[in-house]
C-alpha cells in the first residue's frame, strides 16, 4: 500500500516538474541592431606614407557587401577600379589597388552603407578608409547642397567634383579627365560634404553621372556648377543646381515611315518652339514641298511630302551654324491617310478648348462647313486655331453650365496636305456645374523680379495643368479647376521668351530661377481657395513634410469633432 501510494505521488512529481519546464520557451534574446566594429586594418587606417598595393579591413563579426557599385566613393578616382573581396561573408576585406598612386596625396574610400553584417543586415555608416602617400593627412573639408533647378525632387545618387583649377587648367577638363576629388550624396541625402582636401583653387561641379563614370556626358548627364573658382579653406555652404543642357542640334540618317512620311531623328531635347529647323528636300535639284511636324513623345521629326516615283532623294538640315545633308533610297509603301480623333468625349471642362488630333497636317479650314449647336438647337460663336507643328486643331467657345454641346464638321471642313476631305464628323459635348469646379488666387509676396511664369502643375510636378504670365501682377487666378491638390512652381522668365530656359555650362551660363511653394494646394468642388505664396522662402522637403503632417493632424482632428 505504502509503495502504491510512493509511487503514485512520484508520477505526480514527474508531470509537475514537466508542466513547470513547459512554462517557458527558449528564445534568441534580443535582436542585433548593432553594426560591425573595425578591429584592425593592415596598413593601419589614416597611415601616411602609403607604399604597398594591398589594404586588410578586420571586423568584430562576419559581413558582406551590399551594393558596394553604388555605394563605394573612392577620392581621387582611380582609372582601374580596384578589387575588393571576398564577396562572400567572411570577418576580413581586401582591397587591391591596380593603379599607380599619386604622390603626396590624400586617399579616401568611403564605403557608404555598404558594408553589413550577415544577420541582420546592420550596415556601417559612411565607413571610410583613409590613407596618405606623402607624410601627413590632408583634413581641409567642404559643404554643400544639391536640388534640381527645374524639378520638384533632386536625384539621388549624384555625384559632386572638385578639380584643380591650375596652368593646366580647361573647360574641357569635365569632358575628358578624372577629378581631383569626388564624393556622393548617396540614396538619401540632399547635402554633400568633401574631407580630407589639399588647400587650393577648383572648380565645383555636380554630376548626376548616370553611366558612373566621373565624367560629364552631355547627353545623359544633369550638371551643376559654380560659375567661378573656389579656394579651400573655405566655410562658405555651396548651393548647386541640377539641370538638363539643351544641346546643339544633331539629326541623324532619316528612316522612310511610309510612302508619304520621313522620320528625321535628332539628339537631345530641342527648343523647336523658338528655334526650328531649316529642312529642305530634294529630288536630284528638285526641292519638294514639305511640311515639317513633331513625331509625338519621341526625338524626332517628320517630314510629310507629295508621293513620287524617284529612287533616292536627298534632304538638308540646317540651323544657326548647323548644317548636315543626307541622300537616301526611297521605297514603295502604304502611304499615310487622314484620320482625326478628339482629345475630349463626352465631358469637357470650362477651361478647355476643345481638340481634335490630325494624323496627318492639316492646310484648310473652311469655317462655313463646321455647325456648333446647343441643346436648344441654337448656334454657338467658335473660334479655330491649328498647331501644325503639333498637328493639333484648338476650337474654342465660352462654355456654359450644365449645357450640352453638338459639334459638326461637314464634308469639306478640313483638308489635309494630300488635298484628302473629312468626312461628316460629329461629336457630343456637355458641361458640368460650374459648383463641380474650385476658384485658386494665388497672392505672390516678396517677388525678385518679373517677369514670371506661373504654373499650377499636378503633385508630382511632372504635367502643367494651367499657367499664367505675369509681367508686374502679384495676384493671379484660375478660375475653374478641377478639384485635386495642385502644385505651385514660378518660373523667373529672365529672357523673357515664355519658357524655362536650362544653362549652359560652356556658357557658363545658369539655368533659369525656379521657386515651388512648400506644400500641396487643395482645391475642392465648390470652393474659393485664397493662398499667400512667400517667394522669399525655398522649397525644402523636411518643411514640406512638417507641413503635410499638420494638415494630416487639422483633417483628422476636424473628422473626429465631426
């Protein structure tokens, strides 16, 4: 009984010791937020009189590298990149260096947030490695900062160059040589910061250098400068400007689209508004009546001619000192037709015109064949205006609320460059209430200069959806918009031609002032919006999210009192 009884209590014993080791669960402790510690590198960090080829970089814990391309900044540049491995995970780095190191000077390997460790992914900010060739350390700094004089948002990753400005000293420099000293913004910063400079005189560059290459290629690169030359030692904060250079013309071989139709191709965004080109085409010394038109949302152009038998033509491009002559074989094909196509259907708004796309250039408009009627039958007054270059046909008319609209264009109405006809065309419009539309003044203060252009864009800045010119007013409306938050961008028209004009950096010559307004404007239905517009404060995006975090706040707190 007694042995029952032990063994009874024993089994209970047993299963509460197991219900007590079952309490808990056994867990990894706290998660490493930790990045690696360099413990030693071979030679040491900020040795002088560099001789070797081979650096040792020792840490605390296995990393790896991780988008060491884009990261790593090394200054002076070197022609040979040098290899840096394992690239797999292990305690240690090694950098072999394949070029041949300058004299007395400064190195600096700046690895970014490249270097992590393997767990977690914990990266070294801004580790650097730095040595000297001669017997001491340059430590002379410089600061600065980077926006886009045209866009909203500047570009990450952009580089910025100090190169000497001595004897040997040209413009070309940027083309073709390496700088003297680089650094990079990296993927989330709007500031630079150059260390461990020599004192002396340079030129400062920004490059969003998109092949990588420390070297300015016109064609793909956005360049900021100063125009004159820096000193170092030098406390002064350095603002640079990011734009795109409108490069001289340059049309390459034209393609044969259709029996009827060239594309000219050319490179680099052209100023076609203010400047076009001469183009003249040839059949032996026949010149060829032409008409010269935009290809839509692509470098080129097109050159629409009458069809003809002829085996090969030949067709000149000139402008200012330009000129560039090219002979081609033609082929027998489809030839192009008239087809036209509304922008708008259905719904068009108060401050539109209404739009009608041409597939191929119009030349006649005969007014008399074109009907625009009301729901009541009555006739409205219209005015037409053709963009050729564009190949767009503008109709406009004052709009009415909640009316309904009859276009007709009867045979005849148009004539293309071919002397082809429409057919009948009919279109349907209607108008809203003018309550389903918002009121924006905009009361400019503190102006530097006029005149200005100002534009209401959409909130990525990337599309114009309304723009007023202002020779010497400070308040100006737009009346009737379509409810959205727009984006305020002012452009300082300083050679007054009505559009933003890039720089030149051959010309040493910047590129027009642009101003955005902090925050988004919100326009809704059936609202008058009265906004105070401070020039004389810069764009920041720091402010610019302070702000939406308060307007975030005020509609919140508004929706719950609601």
């Amino acid at each position: 009984m007694f042995k029952s009884k032990l063994k009874y209590i024993s089994f209970l014993l047993v299963l509460l010791m197991m219900s007590c080791a079952k309490r808990g669960s056994i867990t990894g402790g706290l998660k490493d937020t930790l990045a690696p510690v360099l413990v030693s590198s071979t030679p040491k960090n900020f040795s002088t009189d560099f001789k070797g080829n081979e650096i040792t970089l020792v840490f605390d814990e296995y990393v790896k590298l991780k988008n060491l391309n884009k990261q790593l900044v090394i200054s002076p540049p070197m022609k040979n990149e040098p290899l840096i491995y394992p690239t797999g995970v292990s305690k240690f780095l090694n950098i072999k260096i394949k070029d041949t190191l300058q004299p007395n000077t400064t190195y600096s390997f700046n690895f970014g947030q490249s270097i992590t460790d393997n767990n977690e992914g914990n990266a070294i900010n801004q580790f650097k490695y730095v040595f000297s060739t001669g017997p001491y350390i340059d430590s002379l700094k410089l600061r600065g900062s980077i926006k886009d004089s045209y866009e909203k948002k500047v570009d990450n990753f952009v580089s910025v160059m100090l190169y000497e400005a001595n004897d040997k000293y040209k413009d070309s420099v940027i083309y073709k040589d390496f700088p003297r000293y680089v650094t990079n913004t990296l993927d989330s910063l709007r500031t630079f910061e150059f260390e461990n400079l020599k004192a002396g005189k340079y030129l400062l560059v920004a490059l969003k250098d998109k092949s990588s290459n420390n070297k300015y290629n016109p064609k793909d690169d956005k360049i900021g400068f100063i125009k004159h030359f820096i000193t170092v030692p030098n406390d002064t904060v350095f603002d640079l400007e990011l734009f795109k250079e409108t490069l001289p013309l340059k049309a390459v071989k034209p393609i044969q689209a259709s029996g009827n139709r060239l594309l000219l191709p050319y490179e680099g965004k052209q100023n076609f508004k203010i400047n076009k080109p001469t183009i003249v085409l040839k059949n032996n010394d026949q010149v060829l009546e032409t008409i010269v038109t935009q290809f839509p949302k692509k470098d080129s152009l097109q050159v629409w001619y009458k069809p003809l038998k002829a085996d090969s033509l030949s067709l000149e491009v000139s402008r200012d000192t330009y000129k560039k002559r090219f002979t081609f074989r033609v082929k027998d094909q489809k030839k192009d037709t008239m087809n036209i196509k509304a922008v708008q259907n259905g719904i068009i708004n108060f401050r539109e015109r209404f739009t009608l796309e041409t597939e191929t250039p119009l030349v006649k408009f005969d007014k008399t064949k074109i009907k625009l009627v009301n729901k009541d039958s009555t006739a409205v007054d219209f005015t037409t205006e053709y963009d050729e270059f564009n190949q767009k046909l503008y109709v406009d008319f004052k709009k009415e609320p909640q009316e309904k609209y009859n276009f007709t264009f009867f045979p005849g109405a148009l004539t293309d460059f071919y002397e082809k006809t429409n057919d009948t065309l009919s279109y349907k419009l209607s108008t809203k209430e003018a309550a389903d539309y918002g009121n924006l003044v905009l009361n400019l203060k503190n102006v530097k200069r006029f005149p200005i252009i100002v534009e209401i864009t959409n909130k990525k800045g990337d599309e114009v959806l309304a723009s007023e010119y202002s020779e010497g007013n400070t308040k100006i409306e737009f009346n009737l918009l379509v409810p959205t938050q727009f984006t305020v961008r002012i452009i300082y028209d300083d050679n007054k031609n009505k559009m933003y004009d890039a720089g030149s950096f051959l010309d040493k010559r910047y590129a027009e002032e642009v101003f955005y307004y902090q925050q988004e404007v919100d326009v809704r239905s059936n609202w008058d919006v009265d906004q105070s517009v401070d020039l004389s404060i810069p764009y920041s995006p720091e402010i610019e999210k302070k702000e939406d975090e308060k307007k975030r706040k005020k509609e919140e707190k508004q929706r719950k009192a609601f």
